[in-house]
C-alpha cells in the first residue's frame, strides 16, 4: 500500500464525496424546509444527464452543452414542483414516498421513449489524458475537472446559504417552517426556488458522473439511496452536514473497496478474505449510517435544535 | 354479506385450476399462484404499513432472505419444504427482530430511512454471495418436497399456496381482530397516550415488524419455488416499493388490502404486456413496452385522489 495509491484513493473519494453532495445538498434542503421525501430526486439527476448529453451532442462544445443543461432541467424540475410535488407537502410520508416513486416509474419510462435507453456522452477530448500531479502519480485530468467544479459549487452554495438574504430565508424556513412563514417569507415561492435550485444541482451531477459512470435509465434509482443516506448522517436539513456526510461517505466507500479486501487477507485465510472484504465494502457506508443513527438518532449536525 | 364474498372467492379460487385446465390456459394457474404470493407479502407489509402505522421502507430484504432461505436449503439437498419453509420464516423473523430493534429507536423520517438502508445492506450482501451465483442469482434444480404432494405440478404448488394464503390471511385477521391488534392500532393513533397507560409500546411494535418479517420470509420461500431461481433483484429497494404501492393500491389498514393490490398491479401488468389492445396500438405502436408508465401514472392519480385505496371505495363504515 504505497503513499501514491493512498493519494488517489483520496482524490477518487473527494471526487465521490463532492458529487454526491451536490445531489444531497437539494435533497436536504427540500427535505428539511418543506419536511418531504423526495424520491424523484434521482430522476431529476437522470433528466439532468439526458439533456446534457443531448446539448452537448447538439452544440458539439461539452462545456456548453453542460451550462445549458442546467437551466433546462432546472426548469423541468420547477414545472415538477408546481404542477404535481407542491400537492403533497401537506400529505402523510408515506404518500410522499409513493407519489415519488411513482414519479420515478414515470420518468423512467418517459426518459426510455424519449432518448432511449441509454445514451453516449464522453469526456472532452482536452481532457481525456491523465495528468502527473506527483511522480509516480498520474490522475485523469476529468476526474480533476469534476473535483474543480464539485468545489467550486460547494463553496458557492455556502456563500449563497450563509451570506445572502435569499439563504437566510431558506435556513429559517429548514429550521421553522412555520416561524418564517409567520415573519412573512413566502414559502411557496421559496420552495419552487429552491426545488428548481436542487434540480440544476443534479443537473450539475449528472452531467459530469455522466462521462464516469453512464447515462442510462435508472441511473439514478442506486445513487438516490446513497445521498438519503448522507443526508440522514448529516443531519435533514443541514447544508453543512449535508457536505460533511458527503464526503465522509466518498471517503469510506471508495477506501473500503479499495482497501478492505486487502487489509481483510492479512487476517484471514485468502478465500474468504477477498468474498468478505468485497460484501463487507458495499455494505460499509450502511454500517456507518445506522452507527451514527445509533448515537446520533438525529444526525450529525441537526438542522432543528 | 362479507361472508358470502369470501366464500364465492374462495369457491372461485378452488376451481380456478380446473377451469384452466378446460380452457387450456395453464399459464394462468402459475400466473394465480404469483398474485397469491405477493398477496401473502403485501399482506404481511400492510400489518405493519397499515395497522401498526410504521412506515418501512425494507419489506424486500424479508421476502428476499426467506427467498435465499428456501433457496439455499434446496441447492444444499434439503429440499423439504416442511424443514425449508419453516426456517425462511424463521431467518426473516429474526433478521425483522434485529432492523427492527434497532430501527425503532428513530420515529418518522428517520425509521423510513434506516429500513431502507438495512434492505440495502442485504441486497449487497446477497449480492456478494459468490457461492449462490453473487449478483446474477442462481436457477434452482427443482422446487422444494412434501409429502404425498408433488409441488412440480404447477395444479398442486397453486393448491399449496392457496391453502398458505388462506390460513395466513386468517391468522393475521384473527391477530388484528385480538387484543394484541387493540394494543397495534391504538399505538398508531396515540403512542404517547398508550405509552402513558403502561404499554411497553416499543415492544409491541417490535413483535408486529417481526410477526410481518416472518411472514415476508413465507412469501420469499413459496416465491423462490414459483420462478425456481434466486436473485439479488428481488431484494432491490425498488422491489420494497412496488410492495408498498400494492399495499396502498389495494388499501392501507383492510383485511384485503394486499391481496387486492397483488392482483391489481399483477393483473394490470400482465395485461398491459400480454393483450394487445387494438385501438391502444392504433394510437400507440409500442405502448406495451411502456407498461410501468401506466403503472406509475395510475399509483400516483391513486396517491393524489383515492389514498384509501381500492378496498376504500366498497367500505361505507369509514367514509370522510
């Protein structure tokens, strides 16, 4: 285990971690604020691949295609909120979670008729060489790109969350709904915002997982569960639990399936090692949720105190 | 009047077979067995869904394990289903006591949350599970023995099922209808209240996620005999929310909810992707390859504007 596998096993995680938030971050906020389970988030990441790999296909520029692919799923997901979501704020969990999954079954198939399956959307050629950050360690420059971004986005959500007037309201409506409705925010208005804010961020995503993973239909149905559970270890609601959770889950997860099976072998006989190291990596991240849960019935950082 | 249906339904259930048989449409028997076993699972979730108000979100991980359970002994040359059904209820019992355990220490959110997660750690635990074909599953060389029955027969495995649906469905009516069911529905609508009369509130939840974890596991069991194969998939959290949607389709909290629901959502499945509807394909070519868009759109008008279900539209003592 040399000191250059360690490095970009950090950078795999970073780059994990950061992607994940930026689906987390929506999902906490209209979680939190408007206390609904959002399974269609992962949908919305799904669109969001789709029409980036149609603009780019369309304009020939990825970097165009993928700016333009913001605002455009930014918008599906508003329309979204409007005509259907916005019915169910007030509804039980429970018919939350299976409008949503509705939601899902209907995107899914709505996405398969309109572009097919799948479709191709490869890295930009610029970029598509790996780069030597250190001697001896050479990392793909669009992974890099991802980190960038995935940076950039998350310091730019903090200032807009911390320092603005439009975050200040958010935060009061994630901690009190009913409080900041009281002191006169518009809490409808608010939560469209910010559901078409959530949606430009999968958009973000998907675009750029888009090149790493696929664009496929139900990509997003597995990633979904994965950025509940960060939520669920930062905290509902909280942006900064939000970041933090994400990481920490890129963290452990690309760690874990890069380095358990062989820190398993030199404990255990081979055989098993590598069957057990394999099944104890995948489930690694769900071990980490139900500890903290088990400490922390609320999550790391509680967005309500 | 209640009675009567039951029984014509149970008449009906009993000569559906035969009827087949005469028509030469047997697929329909396997068919019928398949809407029973999901019946028997939705029916166990809806225990929980509906009576106890306890939203899990992991019902899958039950039927699954009872699934590899049965599996698993038939591979090993246990075939027998009276050792091998037995210990599916058991393993997905004891799997629902520990998520359930430790699970019902969050409420709300968090408990939808955390039920999932466990499924989730199972599927990728079955999904690692090398020695029974990891995440491609494995066929199974035959389904499991009883005495005096061969369960190949597809006639005798329907009748076998039947009769498990039958005294399933009656043992949890009959448990509803009983004091500990009291005790279920009143921690629904008042937790603290039951909580404040002396009711270790947590254990009673805590025996009706294992009572309906079990009877997950029976499902899983008969369902690895009716496709004669075990698969990750059917542990997938998607497959935990298809089980909801039969639930709420039939009717959250009604003795027929699930099995109501089974049939529907199968039925309209099978319908959409079996019979071409000719003006359907006049409007549409391929409308039949799209048939969870149907799905969807008819659960979410469903969610939006009948919540009770279907069972809830013939129910005229709990209206408004």
């Amino acid at each position: 285990m040399s000191i250059v596998l360690i490095l970009e096993q950090s950078l795999n995680g970073l780059q994990f971690g950061l992607m994940l938030f930026l689906l987390a971050a929506g999902l906490t906020l209209v979680f939190g604020i408007m206390d609904m389970i959002n399974l269609a988030h992962g949908s919305i990441y799904m669109i969001g691949a789709f029409l980036a790999a149609t603009l780019v296909a369309a304009t020939g520029s990825f970097a165009l295609g993928v700016v333009l692919a913001i605002p455009a799923t930014a918008a599906i997901g508003m329309l979204l909120e409007v005509s259907i979501l916005r019915r169910l704020y007030t509804r039980d969990h429970m018919s939350q979670v299976l409008a949503t999954f509705a939601l899902i079954l209907i995107c899914n198939e709505a996405v398969r008729i309109i572009w097919g399956s799948d479709m191709a959307l490869g890295t930009p050629a610029a970029l598509s060489g790996p780069i030597e950050l250190m001697p001896g360690l050479f990392y793909p420059a669009y992974r890099l790109l991802v980190i960038g971004v995935g940076l950039t986005v998350a310091i730019l959500l903090y200032f807009i969350v911390a320092k603005t007037r439009i975050g200040m309201r958010v935060r009061a409506g994630a901690s009190n709904r009913e409080m900041a409705a009281a002191m006169g925010v518009d809490i409808k208005l608010l939560f469209t915002l910010v559901f078409g804010f959530g949606a430009a961020l999968c958009a973000v995503a998907g675009a750029m997982l888009g090149p790493i993973f696929a664009v496929q239909v139900g990509m997003g149905d597995n990633i979904l569960i994965l950025a509940f559970v960060v939520i669920v270890i930062g905290g509902i609601g909280s942006i900064r639990g939000a970041l933090i959770g994400s990481v920490l889950v890129g963290f452990v997860d690309t760690f874990g399936r890069a380095f358990l099976p062989a820190l398993l072998r030199e404990i255990l006989p081979p055989q098993i090692a590598s069957a057990a190291g394999t099944a104890l990596a995948s489930i690694l991240i769900y071990v980490l949720m139900a500890a903290v849960l088990f400490w922390k019935p609320q999550g790391l950082f509680p967005a309500r105190g | 009047m209640q009675r009567a249906a039951t029984f014509i339904l149970l008449l009906a259930a009993l000569a559906l077979p035969l009827i087949m048989r005469a028509f030469d449409l047997d697929y329909y028997t396997s068919f019928a067995s398949r809407v029973m076993i999901f019946a028997l699972a939705a029916g166990s979730l809806n225990l929980i869904l509906g009576y106890a108000g306890m939203i899990s979100f992991g019902h899958a991980a039950f039927v699954g394990v009872g699934t590899y359970t049965a599996g698993v002994m038939i591979i090993e040359g246990v075939p027998s289903a009276l050792i091998g059904w037995p210990l599916a209820m058991l393993i997905a019992g004891l799997l629902a006591l520990a998520i359930g355990a430790m699970s019902l220490r969050t409420r709300g959110v968090y408990f939808i949350m955390i039920t999932l997660a466990f499924a989730q750690m199972i599927y990728y635990l079955t999904n690692s599970m090398k020695a029974y074909g990891g995440d491609e599953g494995l066929s199974l060389p035959g389904r499991s023995t009883l005495p005096l029955l061969d369960l190949k027969d597809d006639t005798s495995f329907y009748y076998v099922v039947l009769a498990i649906l039958c005294v399933s469905m009656l043992l949890l009516s009959r448990l509803v209808a009983s004091r500990f069911g009291r005790v279920i529905v009143a921690i629904r609508e008042n937790e603290p209240r039951m909580e404040a009369i002396g009711y270790p509130t947590r254990r009673y939840k805590l025996v009706c996620f294992v009572i309906a974890g079990a009877f997950g596991g029976l499902a899983g069991a008969l369902l690895a005999n009716h496709g004669n194969y075990i698969n990750p998939s059917i542990l997938h959290w998607t497959q935990s929310g298809n089980l909801m949607i039969m639930v709420v389709l039939g009717g959250v909290g009604y003795r027929y909810g699930g099995l109501i629901g089974a049939l529907t959502l199968l039925g309209l499945e099978e319908f959409i992707a079996n019979h071409k509807v000719e003006w359907m394909a006049d409007l549409w070519p391929k409308y039949q390859q799209h048939s969870l868009l149907g799905v969807g759109i008819i659960l979410l008008v469903i969610v939006l504007y009948a919540p009770r279900g279907i069972a809830g539209w013939f129910d005229r003592s709990r209206r408004g």
